[in-house]
C-alpha cells in the first residue's frame, strides 16, 4: 500500500455541514489508504472520543476499515480547567506542557492529582464505550487517528504518542480542519498528516461546521456499534 506523499493535502478552505460530512470529505484525503489487505486487517481506524468518533466512522466505512474509540482526556490546570497543562491517553500516554507547569507554578502535587482524578474518567468512559471488550490492537497495523478537529494538538499528539509505543506499523493523524502550524508539529510525530481544510484565519475548530454540537456517551456508543464494512 502505498501512502499519499508528503504530510499534508492542500485544499482550498472549506466548511462542513455536520460531522458526518466532514467524515465523507476527509476519507477522500486518505483514498490511498483503501487498498490494505482486509484480510490481514492492515488499516485501522480510531476515532478520538468523543467528537472524532463521527468523523471516524464515516472514514472506516470508505476505507473499509475497522472502527475504535480512542480516549484522550485534557489535564486542565487547577482551578482553571479550561487551560490545559497536558492531556493523558488510553494505555496511559501523557503529555505534559513544562511551559505552562512552570509560568502557573503548578505543584507536583497538583499535577498528580489532576493526573488521578482524569484517568479515573478516562477509565469510566473505556467501560462505558467498549462495556469490557479490550481495545483493537494496533501492533503492525497502520492506524488511522481522527478527530473533528485540532487547534493546539497536545491531545492529538498524547494519542500518537500512546499508541506509538503500542507498536503500529504507521500512524495517520486524520481531522478535516486545523491550523498549519499544528499540522506541521504532529507531522514531526506521526507518519502521515492529512487536514482537509487548514483556513488561514484559523480561530476554532467549531468555526467550519454548521452543526457542532456536543456529541453524547450514547452516540458513540450506537456509532461503534454499527458496522463500517
């Protein structure tokens, strides 16, 4: 199977009507990922939960491709939680941001803490969304990481970080929209970038989709239930 070259598809700026849509336009991107050997289950498809997970069914459908979800939870500074300080992963991969730790003086303490209270979450939602059943196993396969979106990246890049040391043959980071600039950081990470739509005034990743709603636990639930193939 032969990938697409270079790390990221260039198109002209574009908008999406919903998730599903922007599923359709991103498997466009990665066409050349359809020509895996199913029955060797080369290509596999996970969607970061929970707004990737539409995006990634409709990819694992064209692709072929089997479907999973994949966790990723923000680690947000105490009493400050919007502002992320890093993000921790399924399997347990972390990032952590030092520049932010350092400038809010962020104790130790308080970084193991956050770090509990969120893989605690994370737990909660892996028996929620797979009910006991073990994630796919990525070894030896090109995996294929999307998400509705990136702005800053750090989950993105604790998701390639944690399957990175699972052992994949590649690893694809898939999403319809994000800045240039990020695309460029995870393309230092992962083997392949593909970002359908890079808008020069990048401000959110809401910003391309009419309907961005907040997808639900029973959503992904009912999505990773149905099959891609």
């Amino acid at each position: 199977m032969n990938p697409p070259s270079g790390f990221l598809r260039r198109t002209a700026p574009r908008t999406f009507r919903d998730r599903r849509e922007a599923g359709r336009a991103l498997a466009e991107e990665l066409a050349a990922y359809r020509d895996g050997d199913p029955e060797k289950n080369d290509v596999l498809v996970f969607g970061l939960a929970r707004g990737g997970v539409p995006v990634a069914w409709e990819v694992a459908a064209a692709l072929r491709a089997p479907l999973d979800v994949f966790l990723v939870r923000k680690l947000g500074v105490p009493r400050w939680s919007e502002l992320a300080m890093g993000a921790l992963a399924s399997g347990g991969g972390v990032v952590m941001n030092d520049n932010v730790i350092s400038s809010l003086r962020v104790t130790d303490e308080q970084v193991r803490e956050v770090i509990a209270s969120e893989t605690a979450e994370l737990n909660r939602r892996e028996q929620a969304y797979r009910g006991g059943r073990p994630m796919a196993d990525p070894r030896g396969r090109t995996v294929i990481l999307v998400d509705d979106g990136i702005a800053t990246g750090a989950s993105m890049l604790a998701a390639v970080r944690a399957l990175r040391a699972a052992g994949p043959r590649s690893i694809v980071v898939a999403v319809p929209v994000g800045p240039e600039s990020t695309c460029r950081e995870l393309a230092q990470e992962a083997d392949d970038v593909v970002c359908a739509t890079m808008p020069p005034g990048f401000e959110a990743v809401g910003q391309v989709y009419a309907d961005f709603h907040q997808v639900s636990d029973d959503e992904v639930r009912e999505l990773l239930t149905t099959p891609t193939r």
